[in-house]
C-alpha cells in the first residue's frame, strides 16, 4: 500500500517513545536495568544468545511481578547461519497432581479455570514444575559464547544493591497486595511497613542475591539436583504444595520448530503447540489476506471489524483444539492451511458481529514479559518468559528469596478437555515470539506480554508493519484491539465514532486503558543497522550497541 497510512486512518495517536538504531547490537526489554545488561555483554564481545540471558536474569531482579527462575517460557532463536528453533521450558504440571486434585468453582463459564478457594491461582498449589532456569543454562551453553558467571553479574549486582522501584513497579504491587500481604517473605520485600514499595524507593533482594550466586556456581543443577531444590521441594512438602524432587530431576526442556506463515510476499515465523499462538497468527493473517486491510485504513471500523471476527474465530478453535502435542493432537496443518482460511472467511459478514464455534476438533491421541536481542553476526533472540499473573502465586520461597509462578491456573480444573490437568503435561500459551522475513531476509523481530491478548495483539503489530507501513515504533504504541467472542475490547484512542460504528455492527464495545503489555521489536535494516522500539505500556527500553574498536595501529602521539 502506497502514501502514508496517516491519511487512510481513522484512529490517530501519537508515540510516546523514542526508537534506538544501531549497528552491532540491540536489546529491548522492559526494564532499562535489564535492556542495560545485555548490551554490557554486546559490548565485550558476547553474542545476542549471551545478551538475552543476561537480560532475561536481570529481569527476575528488577521486573520480579512478571519473570523468574521458577517460571517457564519459550524463547524463538534465530543463529547466523538462517536457521530458526524455539526452545520450550514451559513448566509443568507436578507428578502428584490428577485431573481432579482441584475443584472447579461451581457455575464457571467453559473458559474460566477459576477453583474453590483459588487453589490453583495463590499459594503453593499453584505452583508448577519450573523450567525456564534449565531452558536459559542450556540455551547459554548450546548457542552463546560467554559463561554463566559472567551474564549473571548484573543480575547479581542489582539483587544486591538494590535499584529504584519505578511507577510501573509500584502500580503492580498495588493491585497484587490484598494477596501478598498474606505472605511474609514476599510482603518483607514488597510492602514494608504494610504498604507497597514508593516510587524510587530501593529494592534490595540479598537473599536471592545468594540464591543467583549459586546458578552462577553451579548452574542450573543447583536448582533441578541440589540444595536450592532441597528448599524449594522442603517447601512444598510443608505448605500443602505438590513439586518433589522427582518432578525437578525429570524436567526437560524441548526443541521445536516455528510454524510458518505466508501472507503476502512475507514469511511469518511462530511458535509451535503447546503454543496456541503461532498455529492462530497463522490462521487469521491467512483469512485477512483476503481483504485489502491497507486499502480500509488502520483503526477503521471496517478493519477493527474484520480483526474481531477473525479473533473470535480464533479463539473458538483455540478452545477445542489446542494444547501440549504430546497429550492432545492439534490439527495444525488444517488450522494453517489457505484452504480452511477461506472456509471461514466465507462466513465473515462485513456488515454483522456474529458468534462463531469451533471448526475442528483435537485430535485425540496473561503476565508475562519478554525480550528481543540481536548482534552483528546474524544472530536474534526473541523471548516471552513469565510466572503467569502478577507475583505468579504470590509466595516467595524461603531460603531462595524467589517467587514462585502460578501456572496451575492455565489449566482447566475440569477433567475431559484438551486443557486438562496430567502429570507432565506442559501447559498451553499465547506467547508470541515472532520473527517475519521478506525475500528470505529478517526483517522484524517482535513480542509483548499479556495473557490471551499476547498473540492477537502480535499480529496486528505484523499488520500494522506490513498492511500499513507504520514504523517499528508506531507499530508497537498503536492502539489495539482485542475480543474472543464477549465484548470487544478497544483501547482509548479509538475514538467515539469509530465505536459508534462497531456498536452498530453489532459489537458490545468496551474502552480499555491497555490491551496486553509492552511490546518491543527490533527491524533489521539493508545496510546492516537495526531500529529498537518499547511501547508505553511498561517500562521498555531499547538500547543500542554502535561505533567499535580502533583499527589496529591507531592511536594517539603527542608530537
């Protein structure tokens, strides 16, 4: 689509931050600590697998209510050499633990895994086995090139010394303190006094400060075989809470590969099941692309119309058919494929909301954060991590200073669903760690956090970027839509007669101040630089590696 998509708009809004460019690295996180830390190691010379473990370290420190080492995640790598892998350490549902262990909360809709006394939502039950401390060693060993000790130093340093808490921080304990309060550790850190942390004031962790120092030791062998999960099984053991040592020892991490998606002269490249996400971009960018979305204008009610049928068409096949491939049989190639796409672009009404059902069936057989990293030498890291809602369980552990994820919640307390519990199962996601090529070229790399609304928020930054032609930082901060078959959420910025006319078609609009987190991204440009951009919905920052070593022989005479 040719000219400037300004001029086909409907909904205007104006960045709120500034890009970064570069030329021989770049990381974005959502804390300017974190982002910091990778381009610490970018500047001695590490590559963008040493830079995201860095990061993603330094964000357990300084982004605590969202990622940690007793958490989970999928990370999209993409090395030198082309070649493109996702590495699954989501977590895991406890060996103890039955499709029956909690009891649903009577008259829950079909998508509301709520339980009596919130089981699976606070406390040592929610807990599930950890898998993103074992899937960043490997992941460090396998494809970086510095050592542990060495990326974990800032991590360490900022534990211990503490850091300023930032608005952000203090809004997120906030909302989370009626339910931390109940919890000494956690509180002793978070709420001093009974009240949250102040912005500004300093977040002082010692206690995980020494936890880190012994991964930095020992690896990740001091939590899955050692001492910290003495503590962390000690723990559950007395609390009611289901993780042994068994289910630590027995954890493995796997290797995937992307789904793809073809939209347009682009290749998009996705996460796989036990991630929803990818198999779903896939599937609504291939229904759109039979519509001229560039030609309807970005925030339009015609655009954000069709953008809420195909989610809701989504969703609905989400909910039947989806979750970890080795209990549930997921129909990916159908999901995917151009000929279904059409099927059910034939029942899109482009003057009417409707309701709309499953089409398939499984095949029988949203707090999080994430980070984007790439280097001169080809190689790009993009990561979702989380522990699920706000301070996961809200528990810290005693003896680790860690807190722990609430990843039982994912899961449907009912039995005879897809989402079902069972021992080892792997839980099913909306992270969205995307990468999109052109002409075989990666040009973007992008991802954000926020439950369900992750990887439909992802695919219209991709929109954005390819049908209107925004820039990386215009595609991060536009305002974004998001439903799966209730109200359709709209954020403020889409203004009263655009909702006027969704409310027309039939939509039960609902304003939002944010739908998901933070995106950041990075686009790669011809001549070698890269353009980082973090949205205004957390506290991303972009920082940007340039310039470089003296030529040998060159220095400076006093004559």
């Amino acid at each position: 689509m040719s000219g400037n998509w300004r001029d086909r708009t409907a909904t205007t809004f104006d960045c709120q931050k500034m890009p970064a460019v570069s030329s021989r690295g770049m990381v974005v996180s959502n804390h300017p600590l974190a982002s910091s830390a990778g381009a610490e190691m970018l500047a001695t010379g590490g590559n963008a697998i040493d830079a995201a473990i860095a990061t993603l370290f330094t964000l357990t420190v300084v982004e605590p209510m969202m990622v940690g080492i007793i958490g989970g995640g999928m990370a999209h790598i993409r090395l030198a050499d082309g070649s493109h892998r996702f590495i699954d350490g989501q977590s895991t549902v406890p060996a103890a633990v039955r499709d029956t262990t909690y009891t649903s909360r009577p008259g829950s809709a079909h998508d509301v895994f709520d339980t009596v006394g919130n089981e699976n939502l606070n406390g040592p039950k929610a807990v599930a086995t950890p898998g993103s401390l074992k899937a960043w060693c490997e992941t460090l060993r396998r494809f970086g090139t510095m050592s542990l000790a060495d990326v974990m130093q800032p991590a360490i340093r900022h534990a211990a010394r503490g850091y300023a808490a930032t608005p952000y921080l203090h809004e997120c304990i906030s909302e989370s303190a009626a339910e931390m309060r109940k919890d000494k550790p956690i509180a002793a850190i978070y709420l001093p006094d009974g009240e949250p942390l102040k912005v500004g004031e300093r977040v002082v962790q010692a206690e995980y400060a020494e936890t880190l120092r012994a991964i930095a030791d020992h690896g990740e062998k001091a939590l899955y075989e050692g001492p910290l999960g003495d503590i962390l099984v000690d723990y559950m053991e007395k609390t009611g809470g289901f993780i042994r040592r068994g289910d630590l020892t027995a954890y493995k991490t796997v290797e995937r590969q992307p789904i793809r998606a073809d939209y347009r002269g682009w290749t998009i490249l996705g996460p796989p099941p036990p991630a929803a996400s990818g198999v779903h971009i896939a599937q609504m960018l291939n229904i759109l692309e039979g519509y001229d979305i560039g030609g309807l204008g970005f925030g339009t009610s015609e655009t954000i119309h069709y953008l809420a049928e195909v989610l809701k068409i989504a969703f609905a096949d989400r909910a039947a058919a989806s979750g970890d491939p080795d209990y549930v049989g997921v129909p990916v190639e159908k999901l995917t494929s151009k000929a279904y796409a059409e099927e059910r672009r034939r029942a899109i009404d482009p003057a009417r909301a409707q309701a709309f059902g499953a089409g398939v069936t499984q095949l029988e057989s949203a707090h999080t954060t994430h980070m984007t990293a790439a280097d001169a030498f080809g190689n790009v890291v993009a990561t979702t991590q989380t522990i699920n809602n706000l301070f996961g369980a809200k528990i810290m552990i005693p003896g680790l200073g860690a807190i722990a994820n609430n990843y039982m919640n994912l899961f449907d307390p009912r039995p005879g669903h897809a989402l079902s519990l069972a021992p080892g199962k792997r839980v099913t996601t909306s992270m969205s760690p995307m990468m999109a090529l052109r002409d075989g070229k990666l040009r973007y790399a992008l991802g954000l956090p926020g439950g369900k609304r992750i990887f439909p928020s992802a695919m219209q930054a991709l929109i954005n970027l390819i049908d209107h032609g925004m820039s990386l930082q215009e595609a991060v901060e536009a305002p974004r839509v998001w439903t799966e078959g209730n109200a359709l959420e709209v954020e403020r910025k889409v203004p009263e007669s655009v909702r006027a006319k969704l409310a027309a078609l039939g939509h039960k609009v609902q304003p939002v101040a944010t739908v998901a987190g933070g995106m950041n991204a990075i686009a790669f440009h011809d001549d070698g630089s890269m353009t980082g951009a973090a949205c205004w919905r957390a506290d991303g920052t972009p920082v940007g590696i340039s310039g470089g070593l003296a030529k040998s022989g060159v220095r400076f005479r006093l004559s």
